[in-house]
C-alpha cells in the first residue's frame, strides 16, 4: 500500500473517520450524523457504519469506525479500529483510501503509528496460489490527514508503522507458503537475497551445509533430519554497527515441515505444520528489516533448518544424539524435535560470546493448552532480559504470560542412559516449562530468554488486523526491543 500525507481530504476517495462513543463522530453534516444512527451505529469498539455524502464533501463515501469511549482509548484499539475499517473498505471494492487522524490521544506520533499499522496489517492477503480472488480487493493507496503542525511526528510513525508491518507480513509469507517450497534449502536462497539486499548495512551471512553441520558436531540437528530426503541448513546472520552498547543472539527454531518423525501426528495435527519454522522465519524478517531500524547493537540471528519426516533412516525413540556442547539426548519422543535443533544452534549461540540470547520457537502445544491461540508463555534466567521482552510487547500487544522455570521439574528429564531425555517421565504436565528447561541446559550461564509462540505464531481465523496462517509474530516486538538500544 502507498503511504503518502495530506493535511486536506483528497476527491473521489473513501474517508475513514474515527469515532468515539455516543459522540458527534467528526462530522459537520447534521443528516449523515442522523443516517449513522439510524443504521444503529453509536461508535463502539469494532464497529463500522458506511456513509454517501450529497452535499460539497469531496469524499465518495465515508467510512465511519467506533473507538468506543474515550477514557478506555488505547493504541490498541486504534489500531484494531482501523483495520475493521479498511477492510470494510476491501470489501466495497475501494482501492483508495483516506485516513483523517482523530488527534485524541495527543501524541500525534503514536496515533499515527497504531492507526497505519492497523491499516497495513489488516491489508495483508496470501493470495498467490488462488486462480480467482474471493471479491474484496487489497487497498492499493492511503492518504493520511493530520495537522500540518505535527507532520514531522506524523512522519515517523508512518514510517515506524510501515517497517514493523512490512516486516510482520514478509514473516507471513514465509509462514503460508507451502512446505514443498518452503524447504531449507529454498528458506536459504532467500537469506541469500537478504543478504545481498542488506550488505551495505554491515550484515553477512553464513551458510553452513550438511558437511560443515557434521563437522561442528551438531548431531541433535543431524539426528532429526535424518528421515528427510531434504538436507539440513544452518544459518548464521550478523549484523555490527560502529557503535554497539550489546551484543544479543536470536536463535530460532526452523522446522519447516513437522510430521512428528516416527512419533507421528494425527492427520488433522499435520495441517499446521508448515507454520513450525515460525521462529527462524521471525529472524530472517528482522534482519530484512536492520537497514531501516538501524539498531544500535550487536546482533546474531541463528537457525536451524530442516523437516521432522517418517523415513526408513529415521531417529527412532530409544536413540541417543550428541549435541554441539557434548551434551547427550535420549530421545524418547521424536515429535519433540524442536528442542533438539535449538539445543545444537544453542550451544553455537554460546560460542559467538553474545551478552544475552533470546530464542523463539513454536515449541510445545502445552502453552497453547495453557495460555490459548493468542499468548506466548515466556520463561528465561535473567529477569532484567525478561522485562525488557514484556516492555517491548506492550508497544505491539503482541501477548506474553510469564512462565517459571520450576527446577523440580527437572527431575523428570534425568535418563539412565544418557545426560538428558528430551522429554519428561511425568507426562501431561507442564510441558512449555520443562522444553524451557531442557533448552536452559544448553545456555551456560548466559542470560537467556525462551519464547514459546506456538500459539499466536498462527491464526485459525481472520480477527482485527491477523488474516488466517501466518500472524507474523513476535517480529513485531523484537524489533520494538531492538529500538529500545537507540
């Protein structure tokens, strides 16, 4: 969508006007005012009513959106405002659109920022592989309307909103698109072109195929690539500016196809599965998106890639893998693979010396059963870390519940043959904090956080500005974290 700003209302566009509850909606024209009520339209949250002007307005018609009332106004509902209203638009086919900022929150740039990102957000479709559209049509252009007083304000957090948003809907993508051609090797060329897009900011790639991942002994990552007839990748993203106060590492989980190995899926549990490289994609967005942000910090973004498959030369319950660190791993369920890559890209995330790692997975469905589809558990060894995660959280709403690491419960990971079992002897009961245990043994004493994002990593349904598939999360938020050293 082409972002540009205009302190008068262009011609022949729709106009989105935010209203807040049981108020005169911010407009002029007595009779419009009455038609909106008479649709029963009072500017409650969620809520849109569709306007045709026959006086001078030189709007085509007007979108009016509900705030609701003005003392429980947030960014987020703003935001969610928007989105309801644009795709009202969508879906009277309007590919031209103004926004008229209400300035009610009086910080122009914050309005501004929520308001396009709910717009953009909303706007996203993963329609490549449909022959024929579904009749609502992507927004094409936008027009913001705000006081000439504050455009320097308004400016940035247009720009502010169309980074973060670009960033979450390139994730989406990569997220939706088939596991047949989201595969490591196809999730690699892409880096690729990251890289080469993002050189002049300072940011290098490095590659390591399955000769190099044997040669670093990562055999927890070899052992669960083993039934896949798709070799496994290893990336290593860096990015150093000329000043860095940090140096963070995020690592992320690159499974991009579960079938759950030999402990196989259900049917119905497979349909997802090419949304567990969640992690790793997240990654590879936030990277994309250095050049713009510019953040002042050291980063390492590490993944490991590969798919989970039933093969005949797959790991079997029962086999023990070494990790990177030396570590060995029973494994006694194979669709408990997640913390076994990470436990190899973990143990090099240590290597590279960071001052923290932060790592994002779609781990385990037990923080889905705990928190829901729309909260990430998180859990880690240093709280300073963890409450700069929540602070960044509260500037996308992305959710996160805190999660403890119960260190009774890691009783349940000792095994008789080997260092660790990669899941506990006390089945059915807290599974997010015991994956965060188990990947907590291969940290070291660095400051670490886990993310588990199995939940709001994907959406069963179209809700505010997330579309079914890929919501694009916690891109979102880490990029907000990463500001936060500007």
């Amino acid at each position: 969508m082409k972002i540009s700003i205009a302190t008068t209302i262009p011609k022949e566009k729709t106009l989105i006007l935010f209203a807040l509850e049981n108020e005169t909606f911010g407009i002029q024209d007595k009779k419009l005012i009455e038609e909106a009520k008479e649709q029963g339209f009072k500017g409650k949250e969620n809520t849109t009513v569709l306007l045709f002007p026959k006086n001078e307005s030189p709007a085509k018609r007007i979108i009016l959106t509900g705030l609701g009332k003005e003392k429980t106004l947030t960014e987020e509902k703003l935001r969610r405002a928007s989105a309801c209203a644009l795709r009202k638009a969508q879906n009277i086919s309007s590919e031209e659109i103004s926004l008229f900022l209400p300035q009610i929150l009086n910080n122009p740039y914050k309005e501004s920022y929520a308001i396009l990102e709910g717009a953009l957000l909303a706007n996203y479709k993963f329609d490549k592989y449909l022959s024929k559209q579904d009749g609502s049509k992507k927004i094409q252009s936008c027009s913001v309307i705000g006081s000439e007083k504050f455009e320097s304000d308004i400016k940035k957090g247009i720009e502010l909103a169309q980074t973060l948003s670009e960033t979450a809907c390139f994730v989406r993508d990569l997220v939706n698109e088939p596991p047949s051609s989201m595969t490591p090797t196809q999730f690699a060329k892409l880096a690729k072109e990251v890289e080469k897009n993002c050189k002049s900011s300072g940011i290098r790639l490095k590659i390591f195929e399955k000769k190099e991942i044997e040669k670093m002994g990562m055999g927890a990552l070899l052992g669960v690539n083993r039934g896949s007839a798709e070799p496994p990748i290893f990336l290593h993203f860096h990015y150093k500016p000329v000043k860095a106060s940090k140096s963070i590492a995020f690592v992320g989980k690159g499974i991009t196809f579960d079938s759950g190995g030999l402990s196989l899926k259900t049917a119905e549990g497979m349909e997802t599965m090419k949304m567990d490289m969640a992690g790793a994609a997240t990654i590879l967005g936030i990277f994309k998106a250095i050049p713009k942000i510019k953040p002042a910090v050291e980063l390492h973004g590490i993944m490991a890639l590969t798919e989970n498959m039933p093969g005949g030369r797959a790991y079997k319950p029962g086999d023990v893998l070494k990790a990177m660190n030396g570590k060995t791993i029973e494994v006694l369920n194979t669709d408990a693979e997640g913390r076994l890559i990470l436990a190899d890209a973990l143990s090099y995330a240590v290597k590279q010396n960071p001052d923290a790692i932060i790592d994002l997975a779609t781990l385990t469905m037990a923080v889905v059963i705990g928190l829901g589809a729309l909260v990430a558990g998180y859990m880690g060894n240093n709280e300073e870390l963890l409450n700069a995660i929540k602070k960044a959280s509260l500037e996308s709403n992305e959710k996160f519940w805190p999660l403890p690491l119960e260190k009774d419960y890691r009783e349940g990971l000792n095994s008789t043959v080997a260092d660790i079992k990669n899941i506990s002897s006390t089945r059915r009961e807290g599974g997010s904090i015991v994956g965060g245990l188990f990947l907590q043994e291969f940290v070291g004493d660095k400051p670490w956080a886990h993310l588990d994002i199995a939940g709001p990593a994907w959406s069963a349904k179209e809700s505010h500005y997330l579309s079914p598939g890929g919501t694009g999360f916690p891109s979102r938020t880490l990029l907000h974290y990463l500001l936060s050293f500007n």
